[in-house]
C-alpha cells in the first residue's frame, strides 16, 4: 500500500488509478493471497513470479517475448497452416503410414469381458492377475498384450491427421517422419514418403521454427543492448545537467568530484521534498521559482549542458589569455622603444659625419 501511495495512485481519478499497472499488479497479488489462504495453497506457487517483476535479465526474457509478439504470432500463423497443407497432403496419400505406437493404460483391460481373459490365444494362456484394483492379462513368461493393441491409425479422419502432425511433427526433431512407419524401398509410394519428410524438416522445423527462435533472440540480445547503453550512460553523463566525462578532462574539477558535490542529484532530489513539504510562506525567491517549475512540469530551472566549475575554469582561461596578451604587448613596446633609441643614435652618428666632411 505504502509502495502505491507514493506513486500518487490514490490521490488520482478511478479512470487513472484503474489504468495503472503498478496498481493493478498489486491488486492481483492481494488477490493470489487471499485465494491461497482461503481457497488452495497451490495459489501460493503463483507468487513466485514476482522474481520476474523485481529482476530485470528474468523481465526482459519475458519482454523479448512480448515485444515482438505480432512478428512471432505471425510466424506461428504460418507455421500452422504449413501444418495443415501437409497434414492433408498425409490424409490423402499416405494414410497408412501413420500408425503409432501407444501405451494402453491398464484400465482399459479391466473393461474387458471375464471370458477374453480365460481365452487361448495363439498358443499363450492369459492368466488374470488383480493388483491394486486393475485386472491385467499376464503370461507366465511376461507377455503382456499382443501385438496389435500396442499400435493405433493416427490419420483416420482429417482432424486426427492435423492433430498428429501438430503433436508429433513440431516436437520431433526431424520432424513428422520420425513416427511415421519406416517404408520399404521397393513400395511404390517410397520417392513421395523422403520428398515428404524432407519437406516438412527444411521447411518448419529448420526454417520456421528457427525464425521465431531468432525474432525471440534478437529482442533479447536488443533488451539487453539497450540495458548495458542505459548503464554506460549513467556512468559516463552527469545525470543532470548531462555533460560527459570528457569534458572534465584536464579541468580543476574531475567527473567524480562534479557528480558528487556539484551535482549530486541526491541532493536535488532532497531540495524537491524540501519545496513540496514547506509552506509557502517561507519560501525564499529561489524556492518560490523552483516550486512553481515543478507545478507547471518545467525541467528549464536544471543546469542543463553547464557547470559552475567549467564556467569558472572558461572564465579564468579568458584571463589567462588576456594576461598573455598583456605580457607580449608591453615586450613589444619595449622592442619598440629599444629600436627607437638605436635609430636616434644612428641618426645622430650620420649627421656628425655629414658635418665633419
């Protein structure tokens, strides 16, 4: 309640507050507590996902799922109806191949009649054994069930045709042709089962399935990108008024001391609090400006791309030149004035000369 109360959620409209997600998600996890508490415990395994909230890598695992989520939707879409044209392409020509192998629960020989268990089949006598309240057919050398009940025709009808090549063609990774029964060479049908089963492993497993792995792969490596850009920036740019390292270099004052002293946004931060909880009639002229920025949203009272330190070092780099100036004009003027006084010689060294000839 705390953490939503300092948003400002409940000093907003309803419209607001119901929009806002924060709020939302905190609402949802007062409700999995109470339903774990009054209704089931498993309710309580859902909080664990808060992990996913609070840490950033596991968020933006789930974000580069989400961010891209048209594309990978798109991409499923696309996957399904290749799905479905081979799924047809088996029921119409190679409907006798799909015939698998599946494991009968025991329950289904329990249904049986009393008198298939007593029966003589080809030569194995069946002894029915109850064990935990399940009747099974038993051999006295181990065999269970014949041969016939361990296999079943998977593409009977169209809809069974697409539910096995959906099941089992997407989660085998060569594709539908690994459950398929395995052709003789010299059927007739054998040229169009490998084009087949080709077929279907370039194109979904290789490609399609690949390209919604690679749109979740490179979302992920984007997230995590933008992430270590955010960092570098923080590290490098003063976060208020935005100058970068660089341009402390040989100054006065160096980025650490600037950022920790000069501009501690810890301490503007505090200078905000300071203005929002003081009454207004103590406010002094600065406060009163800054106070009024805040309420209209204004970011214009920030030193944005300036310091006093880099002003002061520009402000005593002026002098310096000026000081320069000074000290090559007055060694001029003396160079002047030195040469003046040898000319005057000179001058007077001629005329005497002149006067004596």
């Amino acid at each position: 309640v705390s953490f939503v109360g300092n948003r400002g959620t409940f000093i907003r409209g309803y419209k607001a507050m119901i929009m806002d997600v924060e709020f939302l998600y905190h609402v949802g996890y007062i409700l999995t507590s109470v339903l774990g508490l009054f209704v089931h415990e498993l309710f309580y395994s859902i909080l664990l996902f808060d992990l996913i909230y609070r840490e950033e890598t596991l968020f933006n695992v789930i974000k580069s799922v989400t961010r891209n989520g048209r594309s990978i939707l798109l991409t499923a879409l696309l996957a399904l109806i290749l799905v479905y044209l081979f799924s047809i392409v088996g029921f119409l020509f190679l409907k006798d191949d799909f015939i698998l192998e599946v494991d009968r629960l025991p329950e289904s020989k329990a249904k049986e009649s009393s008198l298939q268990l007593w029966m003589l089949c080809k030569g194995l006598v069946l002894i029915p054994v109850c064990a935990l309240g399940f009747c099974f057919p038993f051999h006295p050398h181990g065999a269970v069930e014949t041969e016939a009940d361990q296999w079943e025709r998977a593409c009977d009808t169209l809809l069974m045709c697409i539910v096995t090549v959906l099941n089992h063609g997407l989660r085998n990774g060569g594709g539908v042709g690994d459950i398929l029964r395995k052709p003789s060479k010299d059927e007739s049908l054998f040229p169009a089962r490998v084009v087949y089963d080709l077929l279907f492993f370039f194109i979904v497993i290789i490609i399609v399935l690949n390209l919604i792995f690679g749109v979740i792969i490179d979302t992920f490596a984007d997230l995590r990108s933008e992430k270590q850009k955010k960092e570098e920036i923080l590290k490098t740019t003063c976060f208020i008024c935005g100058l970068e390292r660089d341009k402390f270099d040989n100054k006065t004052v160096s980025f650490e001391e600037h950022i920790k002293y000069e501009h501690n946004m810890w301490n503007y931060l505090y200078f905000i609090v300071l203005v929002r909880v003081k009454n207004k009639t103590d406010y002094t002229g600065p406060e009163s400006y800054v106070a009024q920025m805040i309420k209209n949203k204004n970011l214009d009272w920030f030193p944005r791309m300036r310091a006093m330190s880099l002003v002061s070092n520009e402000g005593e780099g002026e002098q310096n030149e000026i000081r320069n100036l000074q000290d090559k004009l007055n060694t001029t003027m003396k160079l002047v004035s030195h040469l003046t006084s040898q000319l005057n010689e000179l001058k007077e060294q001629v005329l005497n000369t002149y006067k004596k000839e």
